[in-house]
C-alpha cells in the first residue's frame, strides 16, 4: 500500500530549494540547513564565524496556540500573543482566576487545564488540599474585597501608574466566538490564516471595531443576546452561591462581578450571552471558550456556509472543539495546519483558474458535479503547494511517537487509545470542514496522526512576560517616599492576594519552519526567546560559534543530571549522545568501574 500523498518522500533539492527560501525570508545569513549532520539528519550549520550574542535569525511561527491552562493568567491577542486589555482588567482576570480555582479545590472539583470542573463524590475529596484552597482564599479575600474585585473586573477603577502601561484594546473575532486580538489587522490575519474555517460561532456580529466599542459599554443593547459567547465564558460567577452548578469554572477579566460574588456581563458576552451554568461548552480552535449544545440558552442551529469551495458546519466544527477540549489542545493546533493548508490550496485553485481565464472556481462546479474544472492533478498539486511549509517537518505518527509512561503496563492498549483518540477528532474535524477536491487526500487518519506527531517531536515553547508583572516591579523601584506609600497601599494588598501568580507570563507552543531544524545538545552553542509580543522567535549565539559548527538548542532543563535529561528526551524519541552527555556517561562508568575494584572485605571480629 502506497503512502499518502502528503507524507510521500520527496527529492532533497526540492527540500533544499525551500529551506534557502525560508533562509532568505529570515534574512538568516550567518546558517545553512544541512539534510545530514551527524548522522542526526537535518541540522543547521554555521557557514561563517558567529560572535557570542549575536542574532542568528528571528521567526515567526507557522502555527501557535495559547496554552488552555494559561487563558487563567493572561489575555493575550491571539495572533501576536500581545496582552490585551489593561494592566486592571489583567489584574482582575488573574484574582477572579485563583478564586475560581480555589473554590473548585473547596468543593472536592478539580478545575482542568480546559477548564472544565470534575465532580467527585465526597470520597474523593481530598481534604488537605480544600483545607489550603480555603486557606488561600482567605489570603486574597483579606487584601482585596469582592467588590474591589469587580471594579477591577469591570475597568472602573484606576491603578496609580497604570496609566505608563498601556494595553491595546481587545478586538473580538467578527463572529464572536471568543478569541480576542490586539487591533483589526491581527483579527484578520487570524481569519484569512485558518480561523475564518474554524470559528465554530454561526453568525456574524459585524465588524470587529464596531463590536468592541459597542461591547464597552455597560448599557451595550446587546448584552442581552442569547448568542454563543466568547472568552468571558471562561468564567461562571466566583461565589459559592453558584457553586453548585458552575461547571466551567474560569473567569474573564471583562466579567463584572456583583457585590455577591455574580458574574455580570463581559466585554465579549455584549456581543452575545455566555452560556448557562449547567453545560460545558467547547472552545474555538484558538483556544478560547464557546457555548453550544445544552449549554446554550437557544440550541445553536446547523449553519452550513461556503468559502472558497469549502463546505463549512460550524456546528460540527464546535463538537471538534468540545472534543479536543476534553482530551488534548494539541488537535486544535493541528486543526489550524488543516484549515491553513486547506485554504492556500483552494485560493490557489482560483487564482490558477483565474490565470486562464476561467471562470472562478467560487461558482464553478467541481470534479465531483462531473462538470468542468480542473483535473484531480491539479488539485494535488494546490494541496501539495499549500502543504509545502508542513511538508519537510521531522514527522511521525503521534501515536508512535509518545513516550510511554512508567505507570502504563500494555503499550499497544496505550498506543491503540491515542490513535482511537486522533481517529475520534480528525472525524469531528472533517465533519465540520468538507472539501471533496483536498479531503481525501488531507483528511486521512496516518496524515493528522503526522501533524500531531510533528507538534511532539518539533514543538516550541513561547512565552511573553507579563505587564503585570513589570508594572510591579516599576512600584517595587520606586523612589522611597510619600508618593510610593500611597501607591503601595494601593497595590500592596493586590500584590500580597496574587503572591507567585502575579509574574505569570503568555505561555504558548509553537512550529516555526527553520527552528524546528535545529537539533538538541545538552550544551547548545544558542538559546531562543520569545518576549517581544509579536510572537517572532529570536536564536541567539550562548557563546562563539566557528563556521562549520552545527547550530544547537536544548529541548529540556539542561541544569538536570544526566538519568533525568535522557528521561526527558524519550518524548522525543532519540538518546542524547551530545559531547557533555558522552563525557558525563563515561564518567558515571569510570565510578562504577572503580568503585567495583575498591571493595573491601572486613575482617570478622
């Protein structure tokens, strides 16, 4: 049986023709890609002498997402991963947050990273932890006051010096769904990108600026619409009058709470009511919360469209995100690698339609009609075009490539799940999206476990410090005196109810085409960040590197002994032989060797 299309072997110059592109494009001048160094396969090399902190080149990634569980700590655009908002609405989401989760721990629930809220029966309670949650709610309710807490929430209260920490004003997606960004152009960039394909909301609210400045304000006429709401629905109220039925148990820092602890509206719930607390609803493929199904005071209704030849059901596309929410944010990533691959290749198909003098192929019927268009060749070769910057991605089956934990005892029931697991999402994936000219070539079961593999084996880590945490560390710096007193009388107690969780940055994964090359060593000649809000990715020189050299990251905590780094890189399927690693092995055996020889027998008394 042949392999699929998109995972068929392909010449080494068509990799290294696209690899000098991304070079170009990266203005990475400094580095080559090698398809065999070391023996390791694909590898970066200096072609010239790089200094010790010199800038080896700066990305943007391909595809990222939020992490499910950092939606508790920071509201961030979902494009460029910008805080969004205000330094008070930040402030307020993270409090509301811990209360949330806190109240969860009390109640013998545990609030997941999807934030979903797991019920036990008072067996499974776990006594010591609700005995600390209730303890560390006193803590934040001993500094800051409910009501505190809702003007913070609502924006209409003022920190001294917030003022020096401007953050844009959150745009919502134009159907919103929830996803926030910094201004229109992100907003549309995340649209045309993928998400215009994913937004699982079945209707348009008009333009994203009109929206937001309609959602600002509290009397917003539409604060009472029955719509699927966005990321406020990350919140149900934070008081324990609700407890019983919240389930969701996240709150938004737009969420206006009552003196009695009651969510009010959001900004994003003035596009639409959020859902009733007796449903969970899914998130949309970027990660934030939507209502469907029984969560929703009006059932959402099937709403079929189509963009560019391709069938949408947003209705099926919320099942998919339900699912993944459920189980593992990683097939929201890879929904995103469908979605954009999907479209580029459709768009395309136009434009070579187009380029004919053909009719547009918006209107044109399909191969599938029997009428004209082009022929099946073509459109592999749009899919094949499209796939181009997921094509050459160290890829294996995600089911083959996950290390097995110690605590699992049969592998193939273990490997068996994960891959029902992806069959499970890619079904509710394709049900939402249909296209009968790339389906069947995209939608298959060895090409999504692929994607999803390739996140394991190649993934990075982003992460964004918080303004939160520079507008406090501006208070601490503050020049001793009367005008610092007053303002930490202001800001100390918040300070003191946040403790750790003040410094708590946008923590993101990633897959960025020339990142995704370099290979480990437990002693990297380069480090990469991530902490300019634009979401581009610096690699920088740790030390002098000399030309021919390979360029080099560490995939884990390099600062842990060798048993525990080779522990931590089963995941990615390899064992580190890296010089430190040969010499630190060879060592062990030499005090192995020479504690064996150095045995001594006592002498009987």
């Amino acid at each position: 049986m042949s392999s699929p299309l998109l995972l068929q072997c392909y010449e080494r110059e068509s990799q290294i023709s696209y690899y000098n592109q991304v070079l170009l494009d990266a203005k990475a001048s400094s580095i080559e890609v090698n398809l065999d160094v070391n023996d390791k396969g694909k590898g970066l090399v200096a072609t010239r002498d790089i200094s010790e902190g010199a800038t080896i080149f700066v990305e943007r990634p391909l595809v990222h997402l939020q992490h499910l569980d950092n939606h508790w700590s920071a509201i961030v655009c979902q494009t460029c991963l910008r805080f969004v908002g205000s330094i008070e609405r930040q402030v307020g989401h993270k409090l509301r947050c811990l209360v949330d989760q806190l109240r969860g721990a009390q109640r013998g629930t545990s609030i997941s990273d999807d934030g979903s809220s797991d019920g036990g029966g008072a067996s499974e309670i776990d006594l010591d932890g609700a005995l600390e949650a209730g303890e560390r709610l006193e803590q934040i309710y001993a500094h800051v006051a409910p009501e505190q807490l809702a003007e913070l929430c609502s924006g209409t209260v003022k920190l001294p010096l917030s003022e020096e920490f401007q953050l844009p004003e959150p745009v919502p997606c134009r159907r919103g769904c929830g996803a926030l960004y910094c201004g229109a152009a992100c907003e549309a960039e995340a649209w045309e990108h993928a998400h215009c394909l994913l937004c699982p909301s079945s209707a348009l609210v008009g333009s994203a600026a009109a929206t937001t400045a309609a959602a600002s304000s509290p009397e917003s006429p539409q604060a009472n619409s029955t719509q699927p709401s966005g990321m406020a629905d990350m919140a149900e109220a934070a008081s324990s009058s609700s407890a019983a039925t919240n389930t969701r148990g996240q709150s938004s820092s737009y969420d206006v709470a009552s003196e009695d602890g009651a969510a009010g509206l959001s900004m994003e719930a003035a596009l639409s009511a959020g859902p009733s607390s007796a449903g969970r609803g899914p998130r949309c493929a970027s990660g934030r919360l939507v209502a469907s199904g029984p969560s929703v005071a009006a059932p959402m209704e099937a709403v079929t469209e189509d963009l560019w030849g391709i069938s949408i059901d947003r209705r099926a596309l919320a099942s998919f995100c339900e699912h993944a929410l459920e189980t593992n944010e990683i097939f929201l990533l890879a929904a995103q690698v469908v979605a954009a691959t999907l479209l580029k290749a459709a768009r395309l198909v136009v434009v070579g339609e187009q380029s004919e003098g053909a009719a547009a192929v918006a209107t044109a019927p399909g191969p599938s009609s029997g009428g004209p268009g082009p022929s099946s060749d073509a459109y592999q070769s749009a899919l094949l075009a499209a796939w181009r910057p997921f094509m050459y991605g160290w890829k294996r089956c995600w089911w083959e490539s996950v290390a097995v934990p110690d605590d699992v005892d049969d592998e193939e029931e273990f490997r068996a799940q994960l891959r029902s697991l992806a069959s499970d999402s890619l079904e509710l994936l394709a049900a939402g999206i249909k296209d009968p000219r790339f389906g069947p070539d995209l939608f298959q079961l060895e090409v999504y476990g692929s994607i999803v593999g390739m996140f394991e084996l190649n993934n990075m880590g982003l992460s964004v410090s918080s303004p939160v945490e520079d507008y406090f560390l501006a208070v601490d710096e503050m020049e001793e005196g009367t005008e610092k007193r007053e303002v930490t009388k202001v800001t100390q107690p918040l300070l003191d109810a946040l403790d750790a969780e003040y410094a708590t940055p946008c923590e993101a994964t990633a897959f960025l085409a020339l990142q995704s090359c370099i290979n480990h060593s437990c002693d990297p000649n380069c480090t990469a960040a991530c902490d300019t809000g634009d979401r581009t990715v610096t690699v920088l020189a740790q030390r002098d590197i000399p030309a021919g050299e390979e360029i080099t990251l560490s995939y884990i905590d390099v600062s842990l002994p060798y048993k525990e780094r080779q522990s931590e890189l089963r995941d990615y399927g390899f064992v580190c032989r890296c010089v430190r690693c040969l010499a630190e092995a060879a060592e062990a055996r030499g005090r192995r060797k020479g504690a064996a020889r150095g045995v001594k027998v006592g002498r009987r008394r």
